[in-house]
C-alpha cells in the first residue's frame, strides 16, 4: 500500500509521542519519525542539549536513524513527519536526502522554512524538490510547545524568586481564567523588608505617566477587587500599580500569623513605592488599604498628587473602633475558615459566582489563610497598639500638611466602615470636598468601581 493512502494523523501522532519524550528529558518538544512503506523505520526527537549538538533536531535524528536502517543516505521513497514547521537547516537536509514528502504539525512563525519565514521547498532553482504539507494535528503540536514554554517560564519565575521554608505559594493554576483580571504578573522579592519572600504586583501603562493610581487593597481582598477601575485608569494614559500585600493574591503567604505586623506591612509598601520610583501618585485606598496607605504620603509628600480614598480609617488607637468593625473581628475569631466567596456574594448580589470564587482563588487551604486570621486582630485599638502611633502623625499630616486633592466615595450599605466612619475620615483629612455616595455599594466599593474610577478620572483632571 502506498504511503499516501495511510493517514496522516497516525505517523504525526508517533511524532508527538516522540516530542513528549523530548520534553520528559527537558528539550524543547519537537518530534519526528520516517515512514517506508507505510511503515516507520526511523524516529528522532530534539537532542540538542543532551547531546550538546547543535544540529541534534529531531529531524536531524530521524533522517540519520533512517540513513543507517537503510544502509543509503538517499531516502528518496521515504516521508518524513515532525510536528514543528522545520528551519532552514533542517530543510535542506531534507532536500539533500531527496525525501519524497515532508509533513509537519505546528507552524513556526520564528524560523520556519516551508512557508511561514521562507520557503527553501518551493525554491525553483535547488535540483530537488520535496512535496511539503502542513497543519496536521496542529493544535495538538502547538499546545505541547505552548505548555512547554509556559512551563519555563514558571520555572524561570520561580527560579527567580525561590520559596522561602516559612511560606506558601498558591498555585498559579488557581488564578488561570479568572474573569475581568487578564493582566500579567509582575514579582519582587529583594526587597529588604522582603527578606526573601516574593511580592506580586500589576504594573500597567508608562513609567512616565502625568498620573500614577497606586491601588491597594484590603483583607481579605487581592488586587483583583480593582479589575473594575483598573481599565478606566489605563484607558486614561496612566501608569496603574496594583500590588497583592503579602498573605495575599499572588504574593507569598507565611504560614504563622505571627509573621504579619501593622509596621512590617506598611515598610514593605514604602520600599515598593520607592523600588519601582513611583510620581505624580494618585492614592487609591480602601479597607486595610487604607489603614496602612493613609501613613505613606508623609514619608515622601511629594511623590503624591492625589487620594481616592473609599469605605476605611485611621486607627489611631486614641478613639473606639466602630461596632461594625468589632463585630467583624469577632466573626473572622468564631469563624477563622469563613468562605471569602460567600462574603462577597452576600454583600454584591451583581456578582456572578464566578467573580465571587475568585477572591478564594489565593486560599486553597487552612494553611494559606494566615493573614486573613491575622489582619483583623491588628487594627490598632489603644495608643500603644502597634501601628497606633503613626497613623496618629498621619492624622496630623492629613488635617494640616495635605496640599493635594482628595476624591472621597462613600459605600452606605457598609456595616463595617460605612459613612459614619467616612464623615469621620473626611473631617480629618484637609480640604476634602463632599464625597460620592453610592447607595447600592457595601463595604467593597470597587465592585461599584466603573463609575467611581471615571468620576475620579474627571475630577483629577480639572
């Protein structure tokens, strides 16, 4: 039987199998096998590394393998299929070998030389011409490249930034497809507060914006509780940083409770700010958010032109704390394993239940959760409080030394840290105007935040 009446995909599927054992042994997965007959006599996969051989393509292998099996280098009755597009050199040797026909898998838009770069088979003036054809199995053969070099990279990252004995990592497959959070991750670990635990962070839009939105987000949030206001800032021409504190999102998760601190917190956000030397600041700020950025600007006013501050406070440790917030504590005590997801439901009844798993996407288990067992206990509540004290400077800062604007939204379906709270903060903060009250929002007043991002836009560009 000739070889052109048996199908393609059964010899292209012994290619991939090759192209696996290629990746098992850390090539790049690139498969090939030679077929007489309708029968394979010779097979090859990517070798260059083990073989410290430049030239070791798997079709290089396979048509030196076919070569010694038929005792002739001419193989000019054989068919040769790979699953990657092949380069130049590898074409030609295929043309040397006289081979009948090539068939490959997946294009290769870098390198290719059978039509993708060039075409050396339909070259008129070489004395052979070789029949190619392409695209078979082609996604099978490029999703085994794309989960090869995706693997890498991960690889890469975490070489990069390896995980310290006392923390956690959630795996990146928890954050795969979220909705509305499509934006690539950005990591830092040496940082000196850092000491070694790696920091996520969104870095969207030029280094040298007129306005940069520094984002931070609350317990127990991440930085996708911003997916919302994040693309209205961009589409604005401005630079958006959106960082995951530690125990949180993407970033490390020390697995004591002990490991986290109001001042340790607050150190790693000022050497962030000033690691990626972040201008013209627009400060976005809510919940815990709050509580620690509401202490940055004095440390550096001019990096600062701008708070858009929602539902939080200053815990100054010298005034109660609200009995929406005692009673939150109290809760996260009784009920420390408390579904994130289900929270954010009950209070966003427009969330799909999608956007509502996503914000248990960073806590796969009890050991995960460290922070969302610590953060509520470290509110500062009396004057000696860890934290207390500076945000009582900060207080100070905010009544007499704020020369830049505020935009101040309002949450009054918040039980928490609701408006009476809020009125409470904008008397303490200087020359704050009357603030946006959404009555539909609770707490969490980003998942409201299309229309508050596009009003803040507005008012800091008058």
């Amino acid at each position: 039987m000739p070889d052109t009446a048996v199908p393609d995909h059964r010899f292209m599927r012994e290619a991939l199998a090759e192209a696996q054992r290629a990746a098992q042994a850390g090539e790049v997965p690139v498969g090939a096998v030679v077929v007489q007959g309708g029968r394979v006599i010779a097979t090859g996969r990517n070798a260059p590394i083990d073989g410290l051989d430049p030239t070791a393509h798997a079709e290089i292998v396979a048509l030196r393998a076919a070569a010694r099996a038929l005792g002739n280098y001419r193989l000019d009755d054989c068919m040769l299929y790979v699953t990657l597009e092949p380069c130049a050199m590898c074409s030609g040797a295929m043309l040397h070998a006289r081979l009948q026909r090539v068939v490959f898998g997946a294009a290769d838009p870098k390198t290719g030389a059978a039509g993708s770069v060039i075409n050396l088979f339909a070259e008129p003036q070489l004395n052979h011409q070789t029949a190619v054809q392409g695209g078979v199995l082609a996604d099978e053969c490029g999703a085994l490249l794309s989960d090869f070099f995706r693997q890498r990279r991960e690889d890469q990252r975490r070489a990069a930034h390896p995980l310290r004995e006392d923390a956690l990592r959630t795996p990146d497959a928890r954050f795969t497809g979220l909705p509305g959070y499509p934006w690539a991750p950005n990591y830092v670990s040496d940082l000196p507060s850092l000491n070694g635990l790696r920091l996520h962070y969104l870095d969207l839009g030029a280094s040298d914006a007129s306005t940069t939105w520094l984002c931070l987000h609350g317990n127990p949030a991440w930085s996708y509780l911003y997916r919302k206001m994040i693309p209205v800032f961009a589409a604005s021409g401005a630079r958006v940083v959106a960082p995951d504190l530690i125990g949180f999102g993407k970033s490390d998760k020390p697995k004591k409770e002990g490991a986290h601190s109001f001042t340790w917190h607050r150190q790693v956000l000022l050497e962030l700010v000033e690691r990626l030397d972040l201008h013209h600041v627009v400060l976005v700020v809510q919940d815990w958010g709050g509580l620690l950025g509401l202490t940055l600007p004095m440390a550096a006013p001019e990096r600062y032109r701008g708070l858009l501050v929602m539902n939080t406070t200053l815990a100054t440790g010298d005034a109660p704390l609200s009995p929406g917030f005692l009673a939150w504590r109290e809760m996260c005590a009784k009920n420390p394993e408390f579904d994130v997801a289900r929270l954010f439901a009950r209070g966003n009844p427009q969330m799909s239940a999608e956007e509502c798993a996503a914000y248990n996407a960073p806590f796969p288990d009890r050991g995960h959760r460290a922070a969302l067992r610590a953060f509520p206990a470290m509110v500062p509540e009396q004057p000696d409080d860890d934290g207390a004290d500076i945000s009582r400077q900060a207080r100070e800062f905010w009544r007499h030394d704020w020369q830049s604007r505020t935009f101040m939204a309002i949450g009054q379906l918040d039980l928490v840290l609701g408006e009476p709270v809020m009125r409470a903060l904008q008397r303490d903060i200087r020359s704050c105007p009357e603030p946006l009250l959404l009555p539909e929002a609770g707490h969490f007043v980003q998942e409201h935040g299309e229309r508050v991002a596009h009003e803040a836009c507005a008012f800091f560009a008058r």
